[in-house]
C-alpha cells in the first residue's frame, strides 16, 4: 500500500487541467454493452476505478482497443456469461460501485444479469434500492439479496415501458434504468430523476446511438424503447469534483492558479460556494483563474445568519466537495457550518483535521462547525490515512497547507478518482513524492 510524503508551505502556481468526468466514465463504458457495434470514448481519465472497470469488461468478453492512455474503443459484440456468472466476476466487480450499472445493459440486451455485493467508498449507507426496483417495474424478476455475493436479475422476453417515480434521484440508478429502457418495448417515463451533467451526457450519447430520449436535462425523462442501438463516438466533460478540488487547494495555499478547459457551463453552484466562503474567481473562456488569496472571509446569509453549507441533488451542490469545502473553510475568516445530508460516515476525516489544529466541531454523523483561524497559524504537519476518495484528497490539500512533512497512508483510495495527482501537483510546485 503506497503512501504520499508532502512538505506543506510550498508556493505553488502555474496552470493545471481537470482530467475527464469519473463519474461520467463509469456510465458511459456500461453503455458500450447495448450495442454490439463499437463505441469510441475519448478524454477518458487514467484512474484505478475506470481501469478497472475496463479490466471488467474485457473479462466479460467486450474487446478492447487503449488508443491512448486517454481513449478506448469498445466492441461487445460476444458476451461471455459464463464468467459473469463466475466467483471471479462477483470479486472484481464488487470492488467498483460503478459495476452495478453492467445490470440495465445486459438486462436490456439480452434479458439476464447477476449484480456484485457493491464495493466502493465506505462513506455509509449507499442502497440500491433505485436500481433494483427501477429494472423490476420494467419487467426484471430479481432473485437472492443485495447482500449475497452475487443476485440474478432476468426478465422473460423483451423489458416492458412503464411509468416510474424514483424514491430517491439516483445518479447511477437513473443510468442504469435510461440505459434499459432505452431496448424496452413501449414507452417508459422516469419522474424524479437525476439530471446531473453526466446524466445529460449519458442521455445524449444514447440519442446519438438511436434511442430516443425526451426531457433529457430535466427530472421527467421519457424513452422511446428502440429494437436496437448503434456504435458512436464519445467525448467525456471535465471532471467538476477535480476543478472543485483545485480551487480548494489554491485557496488553502494562496497560490495564484489557473484551471484549463475547467467547463464552466457544467459546474451548476459550484463557483458560487466557494464564492460564499470568500474566494474570487476570475473566468476567461473555459478557463478559471484563481487569484492568490492571502486571506478570504466567509460570508454570512442576509440576516446575519451563520453560513450553512449543504449537499443536495443537482442542481444544488455536490456531496463530492463537501469534503473539500469543509477543509477549505478552516483556513477561512468566519464560521461555517457543513451539511453533508447524505452519507453518514463521510465527515468522520475530520479527526485528522482537528490533530492539524483546526477548530471544527463534529456535531453528529452529518454537520460539522468549522471555525476558520484565518490563517493565524498553520496547520500542523501529521501523519494520517486516505478513508475515501474525496476525503484522501481533502486531507492531501491540507498537507500542502501544512507547516512540516505530512505523510498520507492508504492513498490507493485517492488514485481511484484523481489520475497522476502527485506527478500534475509536482508541476505546479508541490513538494509531494510517492512511498
């Protein structure tokens, strides 16, 4: 297991860009196993998960052709079942929570799929309820418990349109059940579902495949079901959780820092909350330019109120930078309260902030109070380890802030979702190396 070794205090600037969307990765690779014609996907970030993914994928039977280290073509047109129904796929798969979207494709296609137990991130409760009950509606009979090492989900015959409300809107529960859909007879309409970018662009690439999807952008989506679907090419956005996380880190630096090809029309409320914790954004095109911010002041709501920081379904803020956020806000003039409203364990990193020395209060599993010291001292250097993606990364912007050398464990977890981190930190003037 690989650990980071960070001098904190550097100096950093220059000019950074954000690698392509994980999130959106995930979706659009599923994706390739309703077609049997090929599927080119560009701007692909070089990460464990989607590697892995792809290792997936190859295993099942779906050709694969790394261009680059930034572009695949995928074929699917020989599935092997015989492995998906293997004690082998059940353990890889189960390490990727992105794998359970394998189940709306192969559903679709060819009426059968076993789910994983699903891995991922230990941030608390993540259900699949969505998912499940989504393809049941469509006419999927599903046998066994989440919790077994692996469930069948089959339909007899061809999945069924149907209307649907979604309990919650899922990001990936919607892929998964648009994706069906898409090879469902009749038409199905999905209310309450997720509208991320990353839905919009999963949504885009299908129509361009042949599917017929109306409302895509909105939280009412109708499919036209189609006999079947073509190859295209695909071109992921920008990550927004890696363009949050570098305005996080020249913020808790002052590091003048400018974010290429950030995309800015698909960062939703992103600008505007770093805005509240008093940092300044300058946007020049498609790229963001981070003043060096010597000090920056938190906002208070029009009544004087303290300011609150709060996750919630696009279009509001992502849960993915809360973590960010909240480290960022340590080093703010002001009071802040975060709210992470939906993963209980997600701010249990903040121990290792408060051994730094900053002033926050832990209120219960999903608030935390934190009171910015306004850079009256630094932070102190520890030694700590990476719980998950986003918290790993929250932890290392705190390092490179940190007076001392810090040592990060476990950051197997953040080379999950950020692609040569310490290589892209160390051209920007990170004193940051690999153990």
């Amino acid at each position: 297991m690989s650990s980071f070794i960070v001098k904190g205090g550097k100096t950093l600037s220059g000019e950074i860009q954000p690698q392509g969307a994980k999130n959106e990765a995930l979706q659009i690779l599923c994706a390739c196993l309703l077609t049997e014609e090929v599927i080119e996907v560009n701007n692909l970030p070089d990460i464990v998960d989607v590697n892995n993914l792809i290792g997936l994928l190859e295993r099942m039977g779906v050709k694969t052709d790394r261009l680059s280290s930034d572009t695949v073509r995928l074929q699917a047109d020989e599935i092997r079942f015989d492995y998906i129904k293997s004690a082998d796929f059940a353990k890889r798969s189960a390490q990727l929570r992105g794998s359970i979207m394998i189940a709306g494709p192969l559903l679709a296609r060819f009426g059968k799929a076993y789910i994983p137990k699903p891995g991922g991130d230990k941030i608390g409760r993540r259900r699949l309820d969505t998912h499940i009950i989504g393809l049941q509606k469509l006419g999927a009979g599903f046998s066994g418990n989440i919790e077994d090492t692996l469930s069948e989900m089959s339909s007899k015959g061809r999945l069924q349109g149907a209307y649907m409300l979604l309990d919650e809107a899922s990001v990936t529960g919607t892929a998964n059940i648009v994706m069906a859909a898409t090879l469902a007879k009749g038409m199905t309409t999905i209310f309450n579902a997720a509208c991320e970018p990353y839905i919009v662009q999963l949504c885009s690439m299908l129509v361009r495949m042949g599917a017929k999807i109306y409302g895509i952008g909105s939280n009412l989506l109708t499919i036209e079901g189609v006999s079947s679907l073509k190859g295209t090419t695909h071109t992921l956005l920008s990550d927004m959780i890696e363009v949050g996380s570098f305005i996080g880190l020249a913020a808790m630096t002052a590091a003048r820092l400018t974010i290429k090809n950030a995309g800015i029309q698909h960062l939703g409320m992103i600008p505007d909350v770093f805005a509240r914790l008093g940092i300044r954004l300058e946007i020049v095109g498609d790229d963001i330019i981070v003043p060096a911010h010597e000090h920056y002041e938190v906002e208070t709501f029009l009544d004087g109120g303290i300011m609150t920081i709060a996750d919630a379904p696009w279009p509001g803020f992502t849960p993915d930078l809360i973590s960010i956020v909240l480290v960022v806000a340590t080093q703010a003039k002001g009071t802040v309260l975060v709210h992470q409203k939906m993963f209980e364990s997600r701010l249990f990193f903040v121990d290792k902030l408060i051994d730094m020395g900053a002033q926050i209060i832990l209120c219960d599993p999903h608030r935390a109070n934190v009171i910015g010291i306004d850079r009256r001292y630094p932070l102190r250097a520890i030694r700590m380890s990476s719980p998950d993606i986003r918290a790993g990364v929250a932890l290392l912007i705190a390092a490179l802030s940190a007076k001392g050398t810090s040592i990060i464990d476990n950051i197997d977890q953040i080379d999950r979702g950020y692609q040569r981190i310490e290589q892209r930190l160390q051209a920007i003037g990170a004193d940051i190396q690999r153990m």
